[in-house]
C-alpha cells in the first residue's frame, strides 16, 4: 500500500469523480487511477465503491447538518428566519458545487439502489430548519413544502444559471447575478408566506 496514501485523500478523490460523474458511471478503478494505486489499496484504506460514497454522502451531510444548525441558531424570528436559511443554503451551495452536483445526480436516478440515501441524509436537515420555522408558514403550504420550493429554486438557479438580459446565460459565479437571484428568492419567499387569500 501507498504510505503516503491517507483515507481522506481517497475520500476527496471519490467526491469529485462521484460529483463529476455520478455514482453509476464512476468505478473503482477510475478512483484508483486518479490517486495512482490499485483498486485493492482503495478498499483497503476506504472500502468499495459503495462504502465511498456513503462515506462522501456522510461528508456532506456533516458540513450541511453544521451550515443548517448554525443557520437556525443565529435565525431571527418569523419570515426573517425563512430568509435566513434560504441565504445559507444558497451560500453553501453556490460555494460547494460539487455537493450540489451530487444531489443533482440523484434527482437523475444515480445510485438508485441505494435506497435510503434521501433519509438519511436529507430528511434530518429539513426537519431541523422546518421546527425553527414551522410557526411562520402559512397552513395551507407547510414548512417542509416551503423549504422544498426554496431548494428547488437554488438548485435551478445554481445548476442552470438564468438567461442574460441580451444574450446567453449568466450563472451564480457572477457577483451581480448572485445579488439579483438571491433578490427574487426573497420576493418568492415573501409571496409563499403570504396569508392566503379571503374567500
């Protein structure tokens, strides 16, 4: 085995390629090839394929789990804390693609036989910022629905970018056009928590 091979280089080396490529393209041996050992010293120092990525998953979940828990905890109150975690979300996004990248995959089907990933590693984020918000959201939408829509429109907007006003698209690398996205987030976010309409 490499000596000065370490289990968390391994671990970065499979984030990217997981990311890059999705689970079900990227092998063992690609990971391999990009630290420069056989495949037998990947499972020796980290497991198989499948133990990397749920050790990437893991990875992740832990920097997210810390980004949503300082967010709730440092919240204000009402529609202000809404904003808040949508802020840190989009922060923590547009600075991490790579962990958006692997969520994007999964919403494709990637790693399909691994079942329980979304429970795991999602389901515990969303009810810790849905408890510090549910209070604020109207009824008839709910705190997870609203936390839903809000990740869906960051992910849109970070996986696609939005047309620019002429020509071409301008994407969340640009200062300008992170300033303008996070705006219309939220306008959206305001227009969600609104009572809703008297009969």
């Amino acid at each position: 085995m490499d000596d000065g091979l370490t289990r968390e280089q391994v671990i970065e080396v499979a984030a990217r390629l997981f990311a890059g490529l999705g689970y079900d393209v990227t092998t063992l041996e690609m990971i391999a090839d990009a630290v420069g050992v056989p495949p037998s010293t990947i499972v020796e120092l980290a497991g198989g394929k499948r133990e990397l990525y749920l050790q990437v998953m893991e990875r992740l979940f832990e920097a997210k789990y810390a980004m949503v828990q300082a967010a709730t905890e440092e919240a204000g109150s009402g529609r202000a804390a809404v904003h808040q975690i949508a802020d840190s979300y989009l922060d923590f996004y547009a600075a991490h693609p790579d962990y958006l990248a692997l969520w994007e995959h999964r919403s494709v089907s990637d790693a399909a036989d691994i079942t329980d990933i979304e429970d795991r590693y999602m389901r515990p984020l969303l009810k810790l910022a849905a408890r510090r918000i549910r209070d604020d959201v109207p009824e008839d939408i709910g705190a997870f629905a609203l936390l839903g829509v809000i990740l869906w429109t960051i992910n849109g907007f970070l996986g696609t970018g939005i047309l620019a006003p002429r020509q071409g698209m301008t994407r969340a690398d640009d200062p300008e056009t992170l300033k303008y996205f996070r705006t219309v987030l939220h306008t959206v976010i305001d227009r969600l928590l609104a009572p809703p309409p008297t009969p």
